[in-house]
C-alpha cells in the first residue's frame, strides 16, 4: 500500500509524528525545507568515532606517516563527497529516495541488486560498525556493562529511525552544534599533545597509501546510496547548487577533520601497560582532561546514534525500493526495526577485533559503490536531454528494463575484487604479486563497469526498455 498524496501533505514538516511515506514519490503539495538544513544533516552523523578510527588505521594500523595520511584522508574524502553532492540532485527533481532513481539507469527488477546490496550495507553493516562504536564510548563513560550499553545506543537510534524523515533531520539539526563545539575543542588539545613526527611511515604497510585512499572514500562514498532521501522532500524550485553544496560540504569537512585528528591521537604516548587495557574509544580520549574526555565520548555516542539514525532509515528504504511486495502490517516504520534487531546482532558479534573488521567493511562497501557509482554517472550522462516527466515515468514502470547496468556493476565488482582486493580476508591475483598497489579494486571495479554499460548497452535486449505488458507502475509495497 502506498500513502495517499492527502495523508504526506498532512505530514507536512511535523517533527512529532511517524512519516506516512515508504519509496513512493512525494508529491509537491508535501515539499519543504531549504537546502541549507542539509548541511548538518550531513555533519552531525560523521561527528563520531567511526569516522576518527578510519585516521587511527591510517597511522596505527597502516603504518602511514602523518602528512602521507592527511593527504591520503584529503583525497579520498574529497571524491566520496563530490560523489554524494551530485547524487542528491534527483531528490527534488522526482522525490524518490536514492535507490528508486537508480531504477532509470538499472529498471525495475535489476535495481533490486543495488537495492539490496544497500539495505543490507545500510541497515545492518553501518548500523552494527556505529553501534560498537557507541557502545564503547558509554561503557567508558559510565562504566556499564558493554552489552548494555550496546542495547541502550540501539533503542535510541531506532526510535530515531521508526520516527522518520522530519523526527531525524530535526536531531542532526540539535545535534550539529554541541557536537561540533566538543570535537573541535578536542580536536585542539588532541592536536597540541600528539607528536605527528614519530609518525614517519617506515614501518608502513605495503600500498598503505592507497589502501587509506580506498577507506577513506569507503566511508564518505558509504553515504552516497543515501544522498536523496534526504533532498526528497525539498521544493523542485530549490536552487541545484545548494542541494548539491551543503551535503558535500557536511561529509567534506566532519570526515576530514575528524580522520587527520584519529591519525594524530595514534602519536600520543601511552604507557604500554595502559594502553593494553583501553577500549578504542578510551585510547583516543587518554590525552584530555578528564571533563573534556567525559563530554567527548558522550559526543562519540551521540554522534554514533545521529549517524545510526540514518542508515537504518536509508536502509529501509532501500528494501523497499526492491518492489518486494511486503503485508501492509510492514510498514516502512516497522522495517527500520526490523534492521535494528538485525543490526544489533552484528554489532553484538564485532565488540571484538573490531578494528581489522572495520577496516574489511570499509573496503567491502567500495567493492559495490564504486561500480554502481560507474553505472549511475555514466547513465545520468547519456540521460541528459530527457525531460524530467519521461525519467519519472521510467521510475515508476515496473515494465522498465535495463539488463546492460546490473550486469556491469556485477562484472565490474567481481572483476576488481578478483584481481585487486587487498584485505585479511581476501587478496586478489594482482595485488598478491604487486602488494605495493594496495587495495584498488573500487578504482578498478569503477572503470570496468562504466566501459561495459557503455558497451553492453547496445546489445539488443540488454539496453534500456519497456517491456510490452504494461506502461504503469504498480502501487509501491509498504508504504509509511
């Protein structure tokens, strides 16, 4: 069942009240907000301390020099926020969620393989990688029993995420200015204790620089499936720079910020008696006053519940914008806490070795973005001259076929994963004989699939088309 237009356009930009709207459209009469609220929108979730281990891996784990790791940060997060910025641009064009445009580029059944790629990414990987994260910054604070922490970060992010799209946006909002004061002062005490200088990268990994490269643009490209969910609702009329602008500049400046302060608090000293006894989120607050750490990890686990808030909200629409028909009971609500049970049990199994699963997830999320990023740019180009009425129209057939785009997302992932993956858990046939190239299989994956759409494309029947039984689109399954 989908929402009516009446029932969306009540919503209006009511906080208190559980959004009516799955996947389907949001009409005009329902449209508001201004592009500017997508800057804390996109700040507030990155203000976290899974944003500051990508650093910490950087230097600790890598091995990379200080400098070698802030330009490795800058460049990776620079092209995953260039990404997201563009992507956004189609939510008030349509006032779709991100995985449903991508139906003109995959159709109707063949999105449902990014879909739910990005549910599951979503929904589950980032929602249990921000719980532990968290967790351990309530545990330290408090002194609570670590599983308990972990359930009472999960109640709280769900309830975010079951609340809806005006509910989570108005908590970025509150969020964005606390958590902005707390990291940047410590940020400065951090900096100021740190000594960047052992930090010379002799003993680094080899391809260190580019595997931090790939994490990083993991991280803020792990954003962009999201970009327009959260540009849906905003007027057609709203100026394309803004909408384009502020999401970028949020991810932008938290990520980066962030990840050269993680990569400086691996140079500061701890005894190694101590340090052998603190949980990642107390190592990184070791050198601030005890006032200062205390309202640091409360940031840590605030930002990781506004980031969590996102991702099984993202998620669940992704599932939904599979088509999968699902009982009205099911509502869009109901799905984000469906993800949080699923979530919760992930993240109950990553409270250990936390670091070298977070840096294979990181890497495993470029493995598939970087590829269907290829196929949505590259269709978003050959689309170009088509008027917004026939892209819509395509959104909503379920008689849309594309056969060409899931095909070359899905060579593409496999083939850079094959020959270039670089991770514990697997290493490619390349990089296994070249380690010093690092982890290039979302580069890779990402050239591979732009040339085969362009090419598969136009083999006859692989190539954009609407097949004869229908021209309409079926209701959306499960609306709010």
């Amino acid at each position: 069942m989908t929402a009516a237009p009446t029932e969306i356009s009540a919503y209006g930009d009511h906080v208190l009240a559980v959004e009516p709207t799955g996947a389907e459209p949001i009409p005009e009469q329902a449209r508001h907000g201004k592009p500017i609220g997508l800057l804390w929108t996109w700040t507030s979730p990155n203000m976290e301390f899974a944003t500051v281990f990508v650093g910490v891996l950087a230097v600790g784990v890598f091995g990379l020099s200080f400098w070698d790791a802030v330009l490795a940060v800058v460049l990776g997060t620079t092209l995953g926020a260039l990404a997201h910025s563009f992507l956004g641009l189609s939510g008030p064009r349509f006032g779709v969620p991100q995985m449903v445009a991508g139906r003109s580029a995959f159709g109707f059944v063949g999105n449902m393989l990014p879909s739910v790629l990005n549910a599951v990414t979503a929904g589950i990987g980032w929602f249990a990688v921000n719980s532990v994260s968290a967790a351990y910054a309530l545990n330290t604070l408090l002194g609570w029993p670590l599983l308990l922490c972990l359930f009472i970060v999960v109640i709280l992010q769900v309830t975010l995420a079951y609340l809806g799209h005006n509910f989570i946006q108005s908590a970025e909002r509150y969020a964005f200015p606390a958590l902005t004061v707390v990291f940047l002062v410590a940020a400065g005490v951090i900096l100021s204790k740190s000594h960047i200088g052992a930090a010379n990268g002799a003993h680094a990994f080899s391809g260190a620089f580019l595997l931090t490269v790939g994490a990083t643009f993991g991280y803020a490209a792990g954003w962009t499936p999201y970009g327009s969910d959260y540009t849906r609702y905003l007027p057609r009329t709203a100026p394309k720079w803004a909408v384009a602008l502020w999401p970028g500049v949020g991810v932008l400046v938290s990520c980066v910020l962030l990840e050269i302060v993680g990569a400086a608090s691996a140079t500061v000293l701890i005894p190694a008696k101590i340090e052998a006894t603190l949980s990642p989120t107390a190592s990184f607050t070791y050198a601030l006053p005890s006032w200062l750490a205390d309202l640091t990890l409360l940031a840590i686990a605030v930002g990781g519940i506004a980031a969590n808030a996102l991702n099984i909200y993202s998620g669940s629409l992704s599932f939904l914008a599979t088509g999968i028909k699902l009982p009205a009971f099911l509502r869009r609500s109901w799905v984000s806490v469906l993800f949080g049970v699923l979530g919760t049990a992930l993240a109950w199994s990553g409270l250990s070795d936390s670091a070298t699963k977070y840096n294979n997830f990181l890497l495993v999320i470029t493995y598939w973005i970087g590829p269907w990023l290829a196929v949505t740019f590259t269709d978003r180009y050959l689309r170009r001259k088509e008027s917004d009425s026939s892209i819509a129209a395509l959104l909503q057939s379920t008689a849309h076929r594309n056969w060409a785009a899931p095909i070359a997302m899905a060579l593409g992932t496999v083939l850079g994963v094959w020959l270039f993956s670089n991770q514990t858990e697997y290493v490619g046939l390349v990089a296994k004989h070249v380690p010093g190239i690092g982890d290039i299989a979302f580069e890779t994956g990402f050239v591979i699939a732009a040339l085969l759409y362009l090419a598969l494309r136009l083999i006859p029947g692989l190539g954009s088309a609407t097949a004869p039984s229908t021209t309409s689109a079926e209701p959306e399954p499960a609306a709010a």
